[in-house]
C-alpha cells in the first residue's frame, strides 16, 4: 500500500497527481510503501521520459484491455493466453532491467580502471618532470 508520495499523505484519487509530481524525466519520486507484512518502507523511482515507454505502457494498456474483455465474456481461453503473454513480456521486461543494470555496473567498472590509469599516468609524469628539473 502507498502511504506517502514525497512525503505527502495518500488519499485516494490524489495518488495520481502526486506519483505524477512535476512528471519531469529523471527527477525523482519518493514513495513510502506499507508491505503486506505490516513493514514501513521508503523507495525511491526515478521518472522516465514518455516517449521513451510509450510504447511499453501502449502494450501493457492493450494486456490490460484484452485481459477485462476476457473477464467481461468469461472468456477463459482469452484469459489464459493474455496472462501467458503478460507473464513473457514480464520476464522480458525484468531481463532487460538486468542487462541495463550489468552495462551501468561495466561502465562504473571501466570509469575506475581510467581514473586509476589517469592516476598511474599522472604519477608518472610527476616523476618524469621532478627527474628532468634542474636543482
């Protein structure tokens, strides 16, 4: 459950406004969360920019269609297939998080193999230029 957006108490129908703040891509959003287990807890979500899910929410918007329409004509058939569907675009969409999340760790990793080699380099050249003064 949503207690908090930003710090402001949930009622209601003002969830949306406030998850949807200054809706600015990457500014933040502080959300404080009750868990099913009675635990508090606070998580933060950065904001993307809409063209850059539209498509992802039009898909997840079309599930969401086809899923009621399904329930509406007690279609159980329908229903099988949309959640198979939306159970595959999930796990797609969590590996794709992944291989986002391990390229953001490679290229924390090769930033600090440069900046310990520009360190190298630097201590180096300061050798170099003590060695070549003359005293």
């Amino acid at each position: 459950m949503i207690l908090a957006v930003d710090g402001k108490e949930t009622k209601g129908a003002d969830i949306l406004r406030l998850l949807k703040g200054v809706d600015t891509p990457g500014s933040v959003v502080e959300l404080t969360l009750r868990r099913t287990s009675g635990e508090t807890e606070t998580v933060k979500l950065q904001r993307m920019a809409r063209d850059l899910i539209a498509d992802k929410k039009k898909l997840f918007d079309l599930f969401t269609h086809m899923l009621d329409r399904g329930r509406k004509d007690k279609d159980a058939e329908l229903i099988k297939y949309v959640e198979e569907a939306t159970e595959l675009w999930t796990a797609m969409m969590l590996e794709e998080h992944d291989q986002d999340e391990k390229c953001v760790e490679n290229v924390h990793g090769m930033q600090d193999v440069c900046d310990a080699w520009l360190e190298e380099l630097l201590s180096i050249l300061k050798v170099a230029e003590l060695e070549s003064s003359p005293l």
